[in-house]
C-alpha cells in the first residue's frame, strides 16, 4: 500500500509540476468557482441553475429550523432519497436513492468535503459507521450525468457533506440538550486566526437508551481544521477527525412472537459495538490563473470495529444454541458463546483535479479533467468465544476462529468532463474510466486469488433557461457499482466469482426555478434500466450477507422539491415568514424485467418476473410548514410518510414466523420543532418532537422485526460567542 501510495504521489507531483509550468504570471484566483481548496460538487443552492442534471442542497437554515434528530430526518427533505432507519440515532443509516434498495447505503457514494467518507467504497461500500450530522454546515446530493465526476458509485446519486470553513475571527458556539430515552449531548465550536492562518475545533457527544430494550449508544465526534492562504494564489486546507462509538446494541430484529409479545424487546443483553475512525485529508488548491485552477487532495482513513453478538438474524436464538452447554435462549447469559465480528480497514488516496475556462466557437466552456489513485485493505476476521461476553476465541463446538480474511483493492480511475455554454443551452459530456484490483487471501484454508476489473462510464447532460431563475435539464449516464472483493473472489478456492460489476442506464428529465415570487419547484422523471442489478440474498429467497444478481430491473418515476416563503414574495416583512417545503417522490416502478425466479422452501422455484424490488416505497413525502416571528421566534412541524413496501422478491404479505419476510405497512410520522433566540443575548433555546403521536411501525425485516423509533422529545439551549 505504501509503495504503490509513494508512486501515485510521484506521478501527481508530475502532473502538478507540469501545470505551474504552463501558468503564464501569478494568478489570482479564478472567477469560475469558490476559493476553497476542497472539491466542489454542486456549490451553493443557487448553482443548481447551471448544473444541468438533478440535485439538491440543504442549507444550514434548513437545519437549524428542522433541527433533524438524525440524518436520516435531514435526508429525507431531499426528494429521491429514502433514509430508513436503524437504531433510532441515525448512526448506522440506510439509504437508498430512487426505488434502489437501501441497505447499508451500497448503492450511494457518500464524500466528505469532495472526497471518499467510507472505509472502503471500491471493496466494500457498506455504511456501519457514519459521523455525526452536527459535524457539517451543508449536505448536497446529486443524482444527475454530472455525478461522473465522482466515483466508483454512479448509480444512485451522490451525497456530499461539507465542513464548516475556518472563520477569519475568533468565535464559536456550545450547545447542551437531553430529552427522552436518556438523551444528552453536549456539543461545541471553536474557530478563529491559530498557527499562521485560519482553524476550527467541533467536538460532540452524545448518548441515548433508544427506544428498545437492552441498548445504549454513545459516540464522541471531534473535528479539526486548519486553511492557509499561501500567497494570493494558493490555498492549503488540512483537517483531520476522530469517530469513536462504544455501544450496547445488538444486531438482530425481531422474530413475530417476539415483536407481538413485546415490539420494543431485545433478549441479547450482552451485545457490544466499538468502533474507532481516524480520518485525515490534505488539500490544497492553486488558481493559476483566472481560468485555471489545480486542486491537489491526499486522504486516508482507519476504522475499526468489533462488534460482538450473540445472534445475526431472527432465525438465531442464539447464534451458538447447537452446542449442548448452550442450548437455547435459556442459557444465553451463563453458558451460551458469542461471535465477534471484527474488522480493520486501511484506505488512503490521491487525487489532483484541473479545470480550465475558456471559450470556443463563440461558447464559453470549462475543461475539467481528474486523476485518482485510491488503496484499501481489510482484515477481516471472526472469532467465536465460549461465553456471553467472550472476547478471545473458545474451544466449544461453535468456538474457535472463524473467519481470517485478507482483501486489497487498488483502483486508479481518471474522468474528463466539458461544460459548455452557448446562448441559452448548456451540454456537458463526460466520460468517467475506473480499473479496480482485487486481492484476497483466507488465511485458513491458504486459498489466494486475484483478478480486475476495467470500466468506462460516459454520461451527458443537457440544460436550456427558460429565463433568469428557471431551467429545464436532461441527461443520461451509466450507472456502475463494483462489486465487492468477496463476491467477485472465492473464500474456498479463490477463483473469480461470475458477479459482474452492477450497471445501469439511467435517464432523467427535470423542469426547476422560482415559478413565482418566493416559490421554488423543482420536477423531474427518472428511469433507470438494468441488465444486473445486485440485491442482498436474504431479500431474494436466501439468507446471510452475499449478494446475488436480480438480473433485469426497471426503476421509474417522479420528484418533487417545492419551497415557499411568504418574505420572499414580499408578503410578510419585518422578520416575519410564513414558510413552506415539500420534498415528494413516486417511484412508480421497480420491479423484476428479466426472467427472474426465486426458490420455495429450496424445492421449487416461482417467477417474480414483474413483482416489486424488496424495500422500493412507491410514495415518500416529506412537507413542512413553518412561522418565524420578528426573526427571534421560529416554529415548524413536518410530516413524513413513508408508503408500504415489500421485505423479499417473492412479495410475501403475511409476516413469517421468524419476521423476515412480510409487507412493511405505511407509516405517517408528525414532527415539530421551535427555535427561541432570546433577545439581547447570545442564548437560544429549542425544543423538538419526533413521532409526535407515538406510532408503532417497523422498518426493516432484514434480520428480523425491527421497530422504528418510538416517540422523543429533546431541549436544549445554545450559547453563541
């Protein structure tokens, strides 16, 4: 990993070099974009105009008057996205983007400031960990051709969460609250002039019983930031962050007589979850001229986690229950064992961008080419103890070590992008290129095997104004998704594995702007075709955690984003508004094209050619309607409805024994939220309300029955100075 690290490095430095060769004079800084050294994906809101593909931004005033509990809650005011639930405290979120299914978020590309957030999104693009939403001052998602720029993920959309910038003057915020199921957190922010130029310190923790039985989250999320202005022409921005869980949490839903008996039970009191994330990134920017800037960006991570359990799914009660001294639930907490799975991941990279404006032909166009070296390694292993809280391997007939895995992947992947504008249109082609590597080594059996993967992935969109603050866009691309290194490479022999990387055709047509003073709407069609589209097993007629082909899908439908305000449209002054928000989606169809069959029982097959894809609502919503009051005083309550949907490909209604499979039923949760700055001081105080009216309702069957969260209510106050 280092060597090949030291070679990308050299090579960039080239490339680097070759740049500032060609610069004319000193620069100032472009006119083309923000000086910032981080990579920009969408911009501000009002950027959207030019970008010609779907996409959406939630501002820091959309935050702080929602004061979502959880991403999940932020999310869902994004149309396309559906953030289901886990725990209750949006730790573990899954998220799916336009009927795709969204467990641990495989199928999103998720960055940080432009880069990679997750541990490993070539080889194992699985969120167990995400940091807190309190961390960030903006979210952007994008879903259009545009997301070619960005990669491997294409399929879906792409999520970008993005810092605060250091302040040029000291200053900073602490924030205190608690509320129901044990709820408390402190959070704080501190930033101003430090070590020749700009910093920034975030610090939060927080904690929660949560709504079931037997759990009790808390993690620690510290950010640091450092920006230098290195002359009038570059920029250097260094952050560095530090993620650590220790939780009680089990990892198994729900059997049905468990959840009818007790739907907020959890039997596997013993269940612990630790993880530790260290991430670093290095970026630096240089505008050589007022066309030209370089933007140069080294990242790494380490992430850690060791989650020990004693059952995986419903169907374990427990996991060891076949060895005599256990038995069965009876004995869970004296003589029955556990699993520890555990996992290490190691991933670093380089990327260098360079974009360029010029004009051709009459048209103003800007160039913008990248490339990326990217490594990941994990070690993967299980170990199986002899006890309820074991934490070395045991001796016992279920004990010992399991699992010993090693698997590396290295990916170079480089993308060409113009954007050009003639007149009142915009086209931006775009061709994305990754070759990805994979390794893996079962260090029990001594099974080794390797292979790769090569991949092109063009994409065009296609923008005309209607005016000055409306747009309509058009784009097609392929969507692409590597598969992961364990199902493209045998654990028994390690041979390749016939899975082929996921890939789609995907298709959009959108009409957005202010339609009216102080009213913004933003519609689009989507479809997305697929010739293999990859769905967990355990959705598709088996169980555990591979991956099978689905073969042909069909994904269609519509989104809605509205906002109103009152002050804008010029009906309301003196700090007062009467606001509004509506994120709506339709996904009309997704569904089984290809001839698809799934196994009953393991004895017969049945087609589901034309049944639904497990976990695709046909309809979420999520609207909001608000009053703030002479710009102190701000009140707001939201709905969130999420439709039924299927949990398997079979599309069961009735609920099975073990709580797998079975229709998830509709759900309509009532939030609120009010905000009081208190005049003449720098306090401000909050109250927020999730699941107002305290509905029972699950969502997800995956592992079992698990229930959504119950009703919370949280307060706290904030202190600016």
């Amino acid at each position: 990993m280092l060597r090949s690290l030291a070679l990308a490095s050299t090579m960039l430095t080239a490339f680097v070099a070759s740049g500032a060769a060609q610069a004319q004079a000193p620069a100032a800084a472009t006119e083309a974009g923000p000086r910032v050294a981080e990579i920009v994906v969408i911009g501000q809101r009002a950027d959207l105009l030019t970008i010609p593909g779907s996409g959406a931004t939630l501002e820091a005033d959309d935050l702080l008057r929602s004061r979502p509990f959880t991403v999940n809650d932020a999310l869902r005011q994004a149309p396309g996205v559906f953030a289901r639930d886990e725990e209750g405290f949006g730790m573990r979120p899954n998220i799916g983007i336009r009927g795709l299914n969204p467990t641990r978020s495989t199928k999103v590309l998720l960055l940080e400031d432009g880069l990679p957030l997750a541990y490993a999104p070539y080889g194992d693009n699985a969120s167990y960990f995400h940091p807190s939403l309190g961390r960030y001052a903006r979210v952007e998602v994008l879903k259009g051709a545009s997301q070619v720029r960005f990669g491997p993920q294409t399929i879906g959309g792409v999520i970008n969460y993005i810092t605060p910038e250091a302040p040029e003057t000291f200053g900073g915020a602490l924030r205190v609250a608690g509320g129901s199921q044990g709820y408390r957190e402190v959070d704080g922010l501190v930033g101003g002039p430090a070590l020749g130029g700009r910093g920034l310190l975030h610090v939060q923790t927080r904690r929660t019983d949560t709504s079931r039985d037997n759990q009790d989250l808390q993690y620690t999320d510290i950010l640091g930031k450092m920006t230098w202005d290195i002359g009038a022409d570059q920029v250097l921005t260094a952050r560095i962050s530090r993620h650590e869980e220790d939780s009680q949490v089990t990892y198994s839903g729900l059997t049905l007589a468990e959840f009818t008996a007790d739907p907020y039970a959890n039997p596997f009191a013993n269940d612990s979850f630790e993880i530790e994330r260290w991430g670093a990134a290095l970026s630096h920017a240089w505008f050589l001229d007022a066309a030209t800037t370089l933007k140069t960006s080294f990242y790494g991570s380490t992430f850690d986690r060791y989650w020990w359990r004693q059952s995986s799914n419903s169907g374990q009660r427990p996991n060891d229950a076949s060895d005599p001294a256990c038995g069965g639930l009876a004995n869970l907490n004296t003589t029955c064992g556990n699993e520890g799975r555990l996992r290490e991941y190691r991933t670093g990279g380089i990327e260098t961008r360079l974009s360029h404006d010029t004009t051709a032909f009459g048209a103003e166009v800007r160039l913008e080419a990248g490339l990326r070296y990217h490594t990941e390694e994990q070690q993967r292993r299980q170990w199986n103890g002899d006890t309820p809280r074991a934490r070395t391997p045991g001796t016992g007939p279920n004990a010992g070590v399991v699992e010993n895995n090693e698997r590396l992947t290295d990916a170079w992947s480089a993308f060409a992008s113009a954007r050009i504008e003639s007149g009142a249109w915009i086209v931006e082609p775009g061709v994305r290129v990754e070759r990805i590597a994979y390794e893996r080594l079962n260090r029990l059996n001594g099974a080794q095997g390797e292979t790769d993967l090569d991949v092109v992935v063009p994409g065009l969109g296609v923008m005309y104004r209607l005016g000055d603050r409306s747009v309509v866009y058009a784009g097609v691309h392929k969507g692409f998704a590597p598969p992961r290194v364990e199902d493209i490479i045998s654990n028994s022999t390690g041979g390749s594995v016939d899975l082929d990387a996921e890939e789609s055709v995907n298709w959009e047509l959108g009409l957005r702007g202010d339609v009216a003073p102080g009213l913004y709407l933003d519609v689009g069609l989507f479809r997305m075709t697929f010739d293999n589209q990859i769905i967990p097993q355990s959705v598709a007629g088996g169980v555990g955690s591979t991956l099978t082909s689905a073969g042909e899908t069909l994904h269609q439908g519509v989104e809605l984003l509205a906002r109103g305000s009152a002050r804008e449209a010029g009906w309301l002054q003196n700090g007062d508004d009467l606001y509004a928000r509506l994120s709506l989606t339709h996904v009309a169809d997704a569904s089984f094209e290809g001839r698809r069959f799934s196994s009953v029982s393991g004895f017969t097959t049945v087609s589901v050619t034309g049944n639904r894809l497990p976990y695709a609502p046909e309809w979420l919503w999520t609207a909001a309607v608000g009053y703030e009051y002479r710009g102190w005083l701000q009140g707001e309550i939201e709905a969130q409805y999420t439709d039924a949907m299927f949990t398997d490909d079979l599309n069961t209604v009735a609920v099975t024994a073990n709580g797998q499979r079975g229709r998830i039923d509709d759900v309509l949760l009532w939030n609120a939220t009010l905000n009081a700055d208190l005049p003449g001081t720098p306090l401000t105080v909050f109250v927020t309300g999730r699941n107002l009216t305290d509905e029972l309702y699950v969502v997800d069957r995956s592992r079992g029955i698990l229930p959504g969260a119950r009703r919370g209510v949280q307060a706290g106050i904030s202190f600016a100075f």
